[in-house]
C-alpha cells in the first residue's frame, strides 16, 4: 500500500467530523456509485493532482493511475484483514448456485438409474445360482477329465493326502 492511500483515510478521518459527508456517502462510494465532491477534493490532494489543472492531457493519465494505485491498495487493505470484496463474493455464490443446482440434477439421475437397474434388471440371486451351478458342473468335468488322464498314464490317486 502506498503513503497516499493512507494520506487519503488520515485526511477522511481529520474531516469526517466537520464533514457533510457521511458513512453511507463513503459505503455508496465504495460499492461503485459514485464519487461525492468532498472525497474527490481528498482523493486529489492525496495524489497530487489537486495543483494540476483538469484540461491538461496528462491529468487524465495521472489520475486514472492515482485510481488504480488506489483501488490496489484498498484491495490490499481488504485482503490483510481478510475481507472477500462484494464482487469476489458474488462471484463465488453465482458458482456456488450453479454447482449446487448441478449436483441436484446429477443426485436426481443417479436415483433415476438406480431405480431403472432396480426394475430393469432380473434377480441377481437368480444369476447367480445359475452361475454356480455351471461352475460346479465344469469342476466336476475338470475332475473327471484328470482322473481319466491319470489312469491313462498309471497314475493313482494318492488317498492319504486327501484325508490330510
């Protein structure tokens, strides 16, 4: 922050007794609805452009930059005492909403979905018994088909390690 923009509040809180302007002059100031003459004459002696003459082309240039340093530094002020400006937070409640809206479109197709492969699919018990049976039924032919390839070949069952 720079030492004009503390100029400026030392001059605002000097004057602020003696001042036609107000707290809601200054809240209607910062939330973008205009300047009132008394801060103007303030923020022009803070910044040096008071002794400077309206007309010349280089006072525009000076005093759009006076306003920038200005509002950076208000924007720093802001931020040191961890306040969020209207506009940030405004910003961020339009996403909130929208995300918000969007999660509930999204909840509310997956219960559609769950109500679909509730009602659309068949008994999953029912696919499952037959799936054990054909798993069982290939075990039995996987053992048969060994004990067949064992004869062949002379192999024997060994009926001690089957009682282990």
């Amino acid at each position: 922050m720079d030492a004009k923009f503390f100029q400026f509040w030392n001059d605002y809180i000097q004057q602020a007794p003696n001042s036609q302007v107000g707290p809601g002059d200054l809240t209607g100031w910062m939330s973008g609805a205009g300047i009132p003459d008394e801060f103007m004459a303030m923020f022009k002696k803070s910044y040096g452009l008071d002794q400077m003459s309206a007309d010349t082309p280089e006072y525009s240039t000076l005093f759009e930059s006076a306003l920038k340093e200005f509002n950076h530094s208000l924007t720093n002020y802001y931020a040191m005492l961890d306040v969020v400006p209207k506009k940030d937070y405004q910003e961020l409640e339009k996403k909130y909403k929208l995300l918000k809206r969007k999660v509930a479109d999204l909840e509310e197709a997956v219960a559609h979905l769950k109500l679909l492969f509730k009602t659309s699919t068949p008994n999953v018990e029912e696919g499952v018994g037959s799936l054990n049976k054909m798993l069982r039924s290939q075990n039995e032919h996987f053992l048969k088909m060994m004990d067949n390839l064992g004869e062949f070949y002379g192999i024997t069952k060994d009926t001690d390690s089957e009682k282990k």
